[in-house]
C-alpha cells in the first residue's frame, strides 16, 4: 500500500480537499492516484486517462475536486462524464497529433453520408479517421460538426428527417341541425336565386 506522505498531503490541499473528510478507501485511492501522478507526470495522455479513471470509477469525488486534481477546467471534467473510454482514447490521439488542417469538400458529402449510415455506432472520431484514410485530410471536429450541419448529416437533422409525422387530415364537418315545422304547418319552399324574401313593391311617382 501506498503511504500517505507530506508531498500528497500538500497536493490535496492545493485541490482544496480536505483530508479529515476522506474515507478510508479514498485515502487509498488518492495515494495510489498521486503515486501515478508523480510518476507519469502531468503531459496530457497521463492526465486525460486519470481524470477519465476518476470520473467513471464512483470515487465519491466531486467534479470539481477532480478537475482540480488532474490540473484542468471543470467544464472541461463535465464535458468528459459523458465520453467512453474508447472516445477519450480518440481524443488524445487527435490532440496529440498535431494542428487539424486541410478542407472538407463538397464532393465528400456522400461517401460521408454512406459511412454515417452504414456505421450507426461510430463516433465523431471514427468518422475522422475515416475521412483521412480516405481522402488524406484532417480536420477539426468543429470543422466536421459545421460540415454534417450544412448538409444534413448531424444527429438533430438525421433524427428530425426519421421521425414519424403524424397524418393531417380534414376536420369532419359540423352536422348542421334539421329545422323541424310542426304537423299543421306547411312546408316554407325556397326562395329562388337572386330574389327578396317578401313583396317587392315600387312606390308610385308622382
């Protein structure tokens, strides 16, 4: 087991954790987390799989506290609860490789379009990686979002287009009620078309 030392001691206070208020096992955990982290250093493949380590295995840590750990934003640490290991692995290796460059042309719109399709589980960096196996370019995944946005191929457009519409159809028409005329009445007809109801008397001139 990893002991607890001054220098541990001194990283948890700097991420404002205080060490009273930790439970055995994440006394146990830190140790061993600060042990990696002195050993591995702060570059970023080391600090993108800790605080991916950190936030998917119920520490019991707060957000915050990670992030604060690990050396990064907290809405950075947000935005990774959501990624799966398989993303967060992606990620690095785009960062790491180098400053995105190149374009996205039209003409790429529909081998993209068949891959989304004929890929349902692929993420944003398979579809990368794809592009650049195919074509030899590396773009941004800011880029690649404007480009599926502005042909259609994002999740909120793709998702909008398959979704069942319902049907409009016409409102049925109001039944209009049926004037009833008393038995010992007779039947009122018609008045023929273009004509005044009642006597149609001209005055007299004088």
């Amino acid at each position: 087991m990893v002991a607890t030392d001054g220098a541990c001691s001194q990283w948890l206070s700097q991420a404002q954790i205080a060490e009273n208020r930790l439970t055995g096992e994440q006394r146990v955990l830190l140790a061993y987390v600060f042990a990696f982290r002195r050993r591995c250093g702060a570059e970023y493949y080391s600090s993108r799989l800790l605080s991916h380590f950190l936030l998917h295995c119920d520490s019991g840590l707060k957000v915050a506290q990670i992030a604060r750990l690990v050396g990064i934003s907290r809405p950075t640490a947000s935005q990774q609860q959501g990624v799966s290991t398989k993303e967060a692995i992606q990620a690095a290796h785009h960062r790491m490789a180098g400053r995105s460059h190149g374009k996205l042309l039209p003409r790429y719109a529909g081998p993209i379009a068949e891959f989304i399709l004929s890929h349902a589980d692929a993420t944003r960096y398979d579809l990368l990686d794809f592009i650049e196996r195919t074509w030899g370019v590396r773009v941004s995944t800011v880029a690649l979002h404007h480009f599926c946005k502005k042909f259609g191929l994002d999740r909120a457009t793709r998702a909008e287009a398959t979704a069942p519409r319902p049907s409009v159809g016409q409102a049925p028409a109001e039944a209009r009620p049926v004037a009833t005329v008393p038995p010992s009445q007779p039947v009122p007809l018609p008045a023929p078309p273009f004509s005044r109801r009642g006597r149609n008397t001209r005055e007299r001139s004088c």
